[in-house]
C-alpha cells in the first residue's frame, strides 16, 4: 500500500488549499451575513455563487466523480485529500465545488445507470451546477435503515408511473434550485424477492401531487447552505415510464451502489472537519488564561489535544486504506473497510469536537464560533447513510462467518 500523494494530487491539494485560503474561509462571515439579510432562508446567497464561478474557472469542480468523461477523474485515493480539505469548511467548500451530498450521489447514479436522455436533461444541469438534487428514501413512519421496509408505491398506469408515499430527511429539498428527486419507492411491493422489489425513478420537484411540506432540523440547525433537509409528500405524482433509472426491482442495488463512495466522501470531510476542531483547541488553548495559566499548559488540555491528533491519524490512515481499496479491488471487495470507517470516522470525530466545544467553554456551544454546527453534522453521521448499529451487525455477521 503506498497513500503518497501523486503529481496530481499535490497540484490540485496546492490549488485546493489556496482557494480555501484566499476566498472560502474569508466567505465563511460573509456567507452568514448576507443570508441574514436575505428575503428568505433558502436563497442562494451572491458569494456563494461567486465562490462556485471562481472554483470553476480554477478547475476546482466537480473533483469527486471518478467518471473522466463527467468529472475530475480522480480515484478515491487522489481524492481523499482533496475532500478532507474541504471538509474544514464542510458548509461552504463542498457546495461551490460542486462536490457537496446529496449532488455527488445523484450524479454519481446518472453516470452510471442513467440512460442517455436522463443524462442529458438532469446531469448535465447537475455537472453545471445550474441545478440542485435530493435523494428520497427514508420515511418517518418505518424504520428505514431496512430498506426493504419502504412503503412508497411506484404504480404502473400505462405509459406512467404513479407515486404514492410520504420521505422526510431529504437532504436538499429546501434548495430553490432543488429541481430533481431520485425516489425510492416499490413496484413490486409482494415480490418474493425482498431486495427486487424496490425502484428508483426520477420525480421533477414541480410535478403535480409533489408537496414540500417543512423543513427537518438538526438539533435546531436548518442546514441552509446543503439545502436543508425537508419532509416531502408525493401524492398520486406521475411521471413518464422513461423516468425509470434502470431496470424496475433494480432500486435496492444502486442504493447500495450509490452508498459506498458517498460514505467515504463523508469520513474524509469529516477528518477535515476534525482537523479544524484541533485547529481551533491550539489556538484557544494558547490564547486564553485560567488559574493563572494558559489553558495550554494544563496537562488535561495537552491530553485532548494529544488523542485528537492521535486519533485523527488513526481514521485517516483506515480511510486511506479504504480509499486504496476501492481503487484496487472495488468496492464490493471494500465493504467491509467502507463499514469500518463508516463506524469509526464520525465517533471519532465527535468525540474530538466534544472537547474542542468544552475547551471554548460557553463559545464552545455558541454561534460565534463553528463547533457546535460541526458537531450537530458529525453527530448525524452516525445515522445517516446507515446507523452505526447497522454497520456493525453486518461487519460482525461476515466476521463471525469465518467460523461458522
Ligand atoms: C441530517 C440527515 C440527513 C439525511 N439525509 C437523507 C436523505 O437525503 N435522503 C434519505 O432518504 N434519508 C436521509 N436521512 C435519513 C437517514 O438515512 C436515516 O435516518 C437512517 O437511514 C436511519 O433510518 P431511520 O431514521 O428510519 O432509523 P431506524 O431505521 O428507525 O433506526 C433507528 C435506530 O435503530 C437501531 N437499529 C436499526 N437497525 C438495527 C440493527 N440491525 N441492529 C441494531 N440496531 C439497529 C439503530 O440504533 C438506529 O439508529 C438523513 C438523516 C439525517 C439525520
């Protein structure tokens, strides 16, 4: 295994960093004022549609798609770094690269299973970053970590299909520019196969019978900049057969297909986000006073910033190797180091900023500073794109296989 970075990699890191220095960080303040003076929460802001014209013109666009023909090109391994850097700004620098959730996820399942007049009429908007996306799956009345328990109904009626059903926590929704919802629904609700009886369709936001009905929160948080996350009801929505992505029963399979590089982009922003947290210790740590001491020079805060840093190498290094993986063996044959970080990576990063939020003492929960909004994401990382629970009892299964 070798995770040294290649010519490439270290032009676009240089490029990266740069940007992150001279236009997002700066933008962070700005962002926040101007959406505070906007007519309403969801609107675009102007500086991140400068931001995103700025990325582009630099070729800092469109980093995370493996697909050279779409995207950047990039494999998971170059990758990594780039999307780790941009987790230090995780509500800024995703979105005006365009590499932001739920986006990269849907645009990664057009690339791959959409057919060619789908490609044409929602990628390559979404490449262009003309529009936005959502993806809508979980339900609030099933437990929806068991796909199979989905209740959406995707109806046949001649030349359209009819959908039935009621998705919250969809991420994006909220977004103005929000034109398009891949929907996770069943059209073969009584199918003896319980993983073929799901489909996946494309729903244009302005269809008839498609409701937005309220925005979700995170612990309060409405997530502005990512779209938000809304409750949306489809009542008797129709669209097209042709809206079809795939083969009908093949939903469960580009879930699952969907999930794994969406899951790695989310560990290595949220190692960028845990290398902001130590950051801002450091910092805090030097520059603040108790007890006739810095804060620095108390052996409890050299202890927290000493695992962090310890930590943070740890994940890192398992989400390298499970980047590396699936450039080498797939990533099928990377599941189970996908579940690894998926368990460890947003823990971990909790945990770091749960002492980072004690070492700002009330700062620490305040909206002056970014730990509470970076732990409120982290923390919901250990439900979405599945519960850790889940993870771990599918890694234990395979585990435990070996000596059945
Ligand atoms: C901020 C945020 C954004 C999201 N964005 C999206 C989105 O864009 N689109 C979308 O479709 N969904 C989205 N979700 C939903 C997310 O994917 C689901 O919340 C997640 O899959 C869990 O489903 P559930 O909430 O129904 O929990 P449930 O399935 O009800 O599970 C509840 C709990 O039960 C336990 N549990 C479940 N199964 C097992 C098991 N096998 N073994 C042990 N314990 C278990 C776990 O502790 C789990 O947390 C988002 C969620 C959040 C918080």
């Amino acid at each position: 295994m070798d995770f040294a970075f290649d010519a490439r990699t270290e032009e676009l890191r240089a490029k990266l960093l740069a940007f992150m220095d001279e236009y997002v960080y700066p933008a962070e303040q700005v962002a926040h004022e101007q959406r505070e003076r906007a007519a309403s929460p969801w609107e675009t802001v102007p500086v991140v549609e400068e931001l995103k014209a700025e990325a582009r013109r630099q070729g800092l666009w469109n980093l995370f798609l493996p697909d050279g023909g779409y995207g950047a090109g990039l494999t998971n391994l170059q990758y990594a770094p780039l999307a780790e850097i941009m987790g230090r700004s995780p509500q800024l620098a995703p979105t005006v690269t365009n590499c932001a959730a739920p986006d990269t996820g849907n645009m990664e399942v057009l690339a791959q299973f959409g057919d060619a007049a789908q490609k044409k009429q929602w990628l390559e908007p979404l490449l262009a970053g003309e529009i936005r996306s959502a993806f809508a799956m979980t339900e609030p009345e099933v437990a929806s970590s068991d796909a199979t328990n989905i209740t959406t109904r995707i109806e046949r009626d001649g030349d359209e299909y009819v959908i039935t059903g009621r998705k919250w926590y969809i991420s994006g929704a909220m977004h103005p520019d929000c034109a398009i919802f891949i929907v996770m629904g069943k059209t073969d609700p009584d199918g003896a196969d319980l993983r073929r009886q799901q489909s996946m369709v494309l729903v244009p936001r302005n269809t008839p019978g498609v409701t937005i009905k309220r925005a979700m929160q995170v612990f309060g948080y409405e997530d502005h900049y990512h779209g938000g996350h809304a409750e949306v009801i489809f009542d008797q929505a129709r669209v097209p057969v042709s809206n079809l992505i795939g083969e009908e029963g093949g939903g469960f399979a580009i879930a699952q297909a969907r999930l794994g590089p969406g899951r790695i982009h989310h560990c290595m922003r949220l190692i960028g986000m845990a290398e902001r947290a130590i950051e801002l210790m450091c910092r805090r740590a030097v520059s603040r006073s108790a007890f006739g001491k810095a804060l620095a020079q108390q052996g409890v805060v050299q202890n927290w910033i000493a695992d962090a840093r310890v930590a943070v190498e740890q994940v890192r290094l398992l989400v390298l190797k499970t980047a590396w993986m699936m450039d080498t063996v797939g990533n099928r044959g990377a599941h189970t180091e996908i579940q690894a970080i998926k368990i460890a990576t947003p823990r971990t990063v909790v945990g770091i900023l749960d002492r980072a939020i004690q070492l700002y003492g009330a700062g620490g929960v305040s909206q002056d500073f970014p730990l509470a909004e970076l732990y409120a994401g982290a923390r919901t990382l250990m439900l979405a794109d599945g519960p850790d629970e889940v993870h771990q009892r599918s890694l234990a299964r395979r585990e435990l296989k070996k000596y059945l």
